[in-house]
C-alpha cells in the first residue's frame, strides 16, 4: 500500500510542478510579446514538452481514481462480478497499451540520443524530452496496473461480507 501512496504522490507532485512552471512560462511569454514584440523560444517548446508529460501523469492520477470516461450503459445492467471482469479487460487493456507506448517510446529516445538531435529552439538533447513519453506511460501503467490490483480486493472483500 506505502507503494501505491508514494507513485500518487510522485504523480501529483509531477502534475503540480508541470502547471506551475508552465503556468509562469506562459505567463511570461505573454509578456514578451506584449512589450517586445517576440515571444519567448524557450516558453513555447518547454510548455510542449511538460504538457506531455503533466498529460501522462493526469492519466494515472485518472486511473486510480477510476474517473476516465466510459461507458455505463452496459455495466449498469449487469451483475457485480461480471462489472469486475469487464472493468478488469478495459483496464488491463489499458496497461498494454501503455507498456506499448513505453517500449516504442524507449525506442524514440535511443534513437533521438544517437542521432544527436536537438530542440528547434533551444538546441537542448531531444532525448531529456522525448524521456517524458516512456517516464509518464509508465506511471500510467502502473496506476492502471494497481488500480485493477485495488478493484480485486474490494470486490473480495464485498463478497467475503455477503
């Protein structure tokens, strides 16, 4: 359980920090353009780079918090166990997609890292940025993972009180 409180922590904070920077970032890049006619380079490309990343976090915050869209037309009609196995498919399903975004994404990154590219704007490594992807779906795998771990043992418990 100490796991699951320090990934949601390490999410939330993540998120907060994300806003937060991109907060001033955009801020300020309205500014510039106010009084200097330009914006900022490094606004623009760093807010890019942590929305993706705060996306990714938001999705595991989402995922233990079983608040993502869906759809209850069925699972409203049908008996607890098999609501369980339905929302088990959809979250195990949602796990393997976000493992596929880690393995494609570790992929990107060694290729931006060896083929030395570079931020438009800033001339910074890709690769710091292009981390975020894998970094984040992990989180999110995680939290879909836990999450169907949790779902398993309040249906458990339910039963063992009937």
């Amino acid at each position: 359980m100490r796991r699951i409180h320090m990934f949601e922590k390490i999410e939330k904070f993540v998120s907060c920090a994300c806003v937060s920077i991109m907060a001033v970032l955009v801020f300020s890049n309205v500014i510039a353009r106010f009084l200097f006619k330009h914006s900022l380079a490094v606004s623009d490309e760093m807010s890019t780079y942590l929305f993706v990343l705060m996306s990714f976090m938001g999705t595991a915050i989402a995922a233990r918090r079983r608040a993502h869209l869906g759809l209850s037309i069925i699972t409203d009609h049908v008996s607890p166990h098999t609501r369980l196995i339905i929302q088990l498919v959809m979250y195990g399903i949602s796990v393997l997609f976000c493992l596929l975004i880690v393995f494609f994404g570790v992929q990107m990154v060694i290729s931006q890292y060896r083929l030395g590219q570079e931020t438009a704007n800033m001339q910074w490594p890709e690769w710091i940025y292009g981390a975020f992807v894998p970094i984040g779906a992990a989180f999110a795998a995680i939290a879909f993972f836990q999450t169907m771990l949790v779902m398993c043992k309040e249906y458990k418990e339910q039963e063992g009180e009937k």
